[in-house]
C-alpha cells in the first residue's frame, strides 16, 4: 500500500471531527472523496498533509509503509506527498518563478529551467506571469493552473487535490483534466501506473474527464460508503447524500 | 559679504543657539554632550578608495558604496568628520564636492543653506549651525545635475564613523537644475569596532522644474549608534523625487522625518522605505509630503518588520493645502516576535475641499495559511517564515533606471540577507 490510514481520529480546536477514518490507496490508483458540506474532506485532507491545526487523537497514516503520523507537513511532502489546493492564500514577495524552483529542486539564482517553462506555456501562462506574487490578484482559474504547474514541478508520488474544477470554465477544465492525468500516470497503462491520488470533488464534473478507480463517502467524520466510482455518483445523483446517510446505517 | 555674515543677517545661528536644548517633538531625546566633537579634517584624504582597508570596504558595499566605483558617476566619503575622499571627475552632467568647497566656488549657493531645514527644528540641527558657526560649513557633500542633462548612472555618498563615542554632523546640499535628472545612492556605516556613537545629517534639496531625483539610502550602523537625519526636500514645477529607505540591521534609536515640499505644479514626491527592526532598535521613520500646488501627487509606502525587542514607529503624513492634488499612504507591518511592537500612525490632512487622499494601514503576525501553503510545498517551516518576511519587505521600488533598479534590487536582497 502506498497510502494506508488506520482508525484516524481528529480534533481541530478539541472538536472532533474524523471519527474513525480506514482508508487505504495502493500505487497506481486514483481515488475519489465524496460528501456533503462540513462532512470533513478538507479535514482529512489536511491531515494527511500534517498541517499543526489538525491533531491526530487516535489511529495513524501510513505512507510508503512508514509511519508519518508525526512526520511536518515538509518532511511528508519531501516524501512524496502533493496537494493543490481550493483557495490557496496569496502571498506578498514570493512569485510564481521562485516556487516552481524550490519545487523542482533548482537553485534559486539559475534560471527557471526548460521544462517548467514548457510546461507553463501548456497552462497558458506568459513568462511575465511567472514573476507575479503567487495568488495575488490571480483569477480563480489562474489559481487552479498555478497549483497544477507547481505540481508538476514537484510531480509528487502521491497528490491530493482539493475541487480542482470548481470555478474553471468548461474549456479549461479539460486542459487541467488532461495535466491531473499527467500526475496520475493516466497516460499509462493500469499495470504501468505509479503515482496515486486522491480527488475531493463536490459535484464529480471532473470524473468526465479523469478516471477514478475508487469512491469513498465521507458522511460526518466517518466514511459510510466506498465502492466504484460510477455507481456511487449515480446513487448521490439520483438520492442525494441523504442516501447515504441511510446506507451508512445499514453497514 | 561673507557667507557667516549672510547667515547671521538670516537670524540661523540666533535660531540655533535659541533651539540648543530643544527636544525633537518625536523620538527618544539623546544626550549630545555623551559625545564628542571630532576636529574637521582631522583625516587625510586618500587618492583612491581602494586604498581603504578590507574590511572598511565590505562595511561600504554592505549600504551600497561601492569602492571600485563600477557603475557610479561619482563618488563622496566622509569618514567621522573629515571628507578624505570625492571623485568629479566620472561624468560631465554632476559635480560632487565637499559643501565647504561648492561653497567657496559658488556665491548664489549660500541661499540654499538652512533654507528647507531649519536650523532651530531641533537641537540637533541646532547643534549642527552651531558646530558650523564655530568650525565653517566644511562636512557634508554638494551635488548638482546641470541643466538639461541626464546621468542614468548613480553618484555614491558616504557617511562613516569610525572612531568610538563620535558625534558626526553633515551638512548635505543636492541640487537638480531645471530639466536634469540626478540619482544617489547614500550608505551610512560605522566601522566594526565601534560601539556608540551619534550621526546627525542634515540634507537640503532642490529640485528645478521638469528635474528628477531618486535618493537611495541603506543605513548598517552599529547597535549603540543614536541616528538623527533630518531632510528637507523642495519640489518645483513638474518634478519628480523618489526616496528609497533602507535599514535591517540594529541601531540604538533613529529618528527621522524627512518632508517633501510640492510647492510646483505636478510636482511629485514617492518615499518608499524598508524597515527591519533587530534586537532592542528603536526605530521611528516618517515621511511627510506636503501638497502644496494644483496637480502635485505625494506617494508613501513602507514596509516594516519587529523582531526581537525591537519598536518601530512607522509614519506617515500627507497635507494637501490645495485643490486637485492626490495622496496615498500605505503602511504594513509584521510583528514577529511577543517582545517587539509596530505603531503605524498614518494621517492625512486635508485643507482644500477639492482633493483625493487615502491611506491603507495594516499590521499584525505572519498568516498561518501563508506558512502551511509553503511547507505543503516542501519547504521547512524556518524556510517559509524567512521566504514570507523577505517578500513581505521586498517591495517594487518604482521610479529608477533599469541598471540602478537591478543594483538597487541586490542592495535590498543584501539587506534581507540577514532576515
């Protein structure tokens, strides 16, 4: 297993909110993380990327069969771990230019090496852009593709991405679709694939276009429900989480 | 008539020995008999600035000064209060000298002098006539763009201290005639060895109309060095000043308020300044533009950071007496550590019905969201503090040639080095 979560209890400000989270992700898979509003998805989220606000109280995450439970957010990330996020903050100073170098492990002084340029011509940004302050008065698509390119840059092992598709135009989500693909391994067969990753999606307007191999429901800090993609999205669609809020009871 | 009687007969050294004890109306008031008078030109002058020591050299490039002159279009050192070097040679556009000699060259000169600071602003001033009075106007530097010419390259100025307990006064007088464009870049260093001492420098400018300025300064001094400058900037028909203000590194206490007077139409002033406050510096800038005629645009931003013990005093003062005249302030600061303390005052003032001012002022810690989305990056959460401080003071500084904005950029990015 390249991803294993075991028990996962979490408090945020001494209010629990995962309960007893058992998630596991082997290489090559794609998973996709359903539920409601305030079900907990960023929280788990976040977890799994050791952010300080989020205390584990019971149950451990497990990353390429190592116990990082207690790991920074930096060390996990130097192991492998990814995420883009929803609503990433801006930050004064720091540009585009200069992660994408700390990201792809290049000194600071050399010049931003080819295939990140390459790649940020791809996402339909300028040179010029790249010396912007990261998220600074960037547009909610600007935002979506500026975390796609750091990725890229990264091109982590496993990544986790949070509503990749909310606030993109449809013509924009492909190119991003097609570049979520990239980090997933999707141009390779399923034997093939290494990388994994896990998709937060609110509607599943991105699974048209990025296949997933498994869907989980997370329903007040519990997942109640996993099973193939597909067939879970049918049943919101048709029943509403509420659905499976009964499913849940019925396991 | 000679130029003391001139002086005299404008009531300066009356007013100075009136302002001798009279406090600065902001800032910790030092004791100036803690210091000593150093004898004018008590140094020899040196042919070359290479032949200074070592270390003296990595002390001047540290604010800007750089002393194989590369890129420069003259340079002026005034080491405690001796001027022991000046090159006029570099460019046919500027003249720099020492004021003692500008003034024994040029007649019409002595207008300038305490004409936009005065000498009974407080006792430092004060003391400065004073010590004039007694000695001549011989320390500081005169500098000058002539008429119509445009020198892109920067002059170098230079105040150092190098000898314990000193008390530096300069007297610094910059002129941009009509439609010439002039940049300095101004460094303010004590030597390693020293633990106290005093700088007061007065500067006096004038800008022609249609003329530019760009002042550039990065102050290094020493933790128990007590800083006063004190400038005066007039501001003529359709021109410009730009002010870029650095200091990261700690100080006793400083204390300054320089004041830009837009007396001409379209005038402009930009003040611009970095502040890094380290161990127990007290640290009180201002800038203050008074808009004075139709059409005059002032502009003040800084960016301030308390670590340590540090207290920062960030200011900011805009007054438009007159209609269609436009101003913004803006003032952030980061409080980095429970011990230190920002207090950001920025006012406005308003005597005309017709004009358009704004200020935007905001203090407080580094964001939590900004370090966690740094570290998801890989970075340590050291790295991402640091990265965050130094974007957070690293501001755009507008206004300059390409050449002097890319060795104004290392100047800053040397200066942040140590945040």
């Amino acid at each position: 297993m390249l991803l294993e979560i075991e028990n996962l209890a979490v408090e945020v400000a001494g209010k629990r909110v995962l309960k007893d989270i058992n998630l596991s992700i082997d290489e090559g898979e794609t998973h996709v993380l359903l539920g409601p509003n305030g079900a907990g998805k960023s929280t788990l989220f976040l977890t799994i990327l050791g952010f300080p606000q989020y205390d584990v109280v019971q149950g451990s995450i497990k990353f390429k069969g190592q116990d990082i439970t207690n790991l920074t957010t930096a060390e996990r990330v130097k192991l492998g771990i990814g995420v883009s996020f929803q609503s990433p903050p801006s930050i004064r100073g720091v540009s585009v230019r200069d992660l994408l170098k700390i990201e792809s492990n290049q000194d600071i002084k050399e010049e931003l090496n080819p295939r990140m340029k390459e790649l940020a011509k791809q996402l339909k940004f300028s040179d010029e852009f790249l010396d912007r302050d990261v998220n600074y008065g960037f547009s909610g698509g600007e935002v979506k593709r500026s975390e796609i390119l750091q990725l890229l840059a990264q091109m982590p092992d496993f990544t986790m991405f949070d509503e990749p598709d909310s606030g993109v135009d449809i013509e924009n989500v492909e190119l991003l679709a097609s570049e979520i693909g990239t980090l997933l391994d999707k141009d390779k067969t399923q034997r093939n694939r290494k990388r994994s990753g896990l998709l937060i999606t609110h509607l599943g307007y991105i699974l048209n276009f990025v296949s997933a191999d498994k869907a989980h429901v997370l329903m007040n800090g519990v997942i109640s429900c996993s099973g193939n993609p597909n067939d879970i999205l049918e049943d919101i669609r048709k029943n509403g989480f509420n659905g499976c809020v009964e499913c849940a009871q019925c396991l | 008539m000679v130029l003391m009687d001139v002086l005299s007969v404008r009531n300066v050294y009356e007013d100075a020995e009136r302002a001798k004890d009279k406090k600065a109306p902001i800032g910790a008031d030092v004791t100036i008999e803690n210091f000593t008078d150093e004898t004018v030109n008590a140094l020899d002058m040196i042919d070359d600035l290479g032949d200074l020591s070592k270390q003296t050299k990595e002390d001047l490039l540290k604010v800007g000064v750089d002393t194989e002159e590369k890129n420069r279009s003259g340079s002026f050192l005034q080491v405690d209060q001796s001027n022991i070097f000046t090159n006029n040679s570099m460019s046919d556009s500027i003249e720099v000298m020492n004021i003692g000699i500008a003034l024994e060259k040029y007649n019409w000169l002595e207008d300038y002098i305490w004409n936009v600071v005065k000498p009974d602003a407080d006792k430092y001033t004060a003391k400065t006539a004073l010590r004039e009075k007694e000695d001549g106007i011989k320390s500081g530097y005169f500098v000058r763009s002539l008429p119509g010419t445009c020198e892109v390259m920067p002059v170098q100025a230079c105040m150092f201290i190098s000898d314990e307990d000193i008390m530096q006064t300069a007297h610094n007088v910059i002129i941009a005639e009509e439609n010439s464009e002039l940049h300095l870049i101004t460094g303010c260093a004590t030597g390693d060895d020293i633990s106290s001492a005093m700088h007061v420098g007065v500067s006096e400018m004038y800008l022609k109309p249609g003329s530019k300025i760009t002042f550039t300064m990065v102050h290094n001094w020493a933790e128990q060095v007590e800083v006063r400058p004190r400038t005066g900037v007039k501001v003529g028909d359709n021109a410009t000043y730009i002010n870029n203000y650095i200091l990261t590194s700690p100080v006793s206490t400083l204390q300054s308020y320089p004041t830009a007077y837009c007396d001409g139409k379209n005038s402009r002033a930009i003040f611009q300044s970095i502040q890094g406050g380290k161990k127990d510096s007290i640290i009180d800038v201002g800038s203050r533009v008074l808009l004075n005629a139709e059409g005059a645009r002032g502009e003040v931003i800084s960016r301030a950071v308390s670590q340590d013990e540090s207290k920062i005093y960030a200011r900011g003062h805009l007054a438009g007496t007159v209609p269609n005249v436009k101003g913004h302030l803006e003032c952030h600061g980061l409080v980095l550590d429970d011990n230190s303390f920002i207090y950001a005052v920025p006012e406005l003032e308003a005597s005309s019905a017709n004009l358009e001012m704004s200020h935007e002022a905001a203090v407080g810690k580094i964001s939590e969201d900004e370090i966690n989305y740094l570290t998801s990056r890989g970075i340590t959460e050291e790295d991402a503090e640091s990265m965050i401080v130094r974007g957070f003071l690293n501001m755009d500084i507008k206004g300059l040639p390409d050449e002097l904005a890319a060795q104004t950029q290392q100047m800053i990015d040397m200066s942040l080095d140590g945040m």
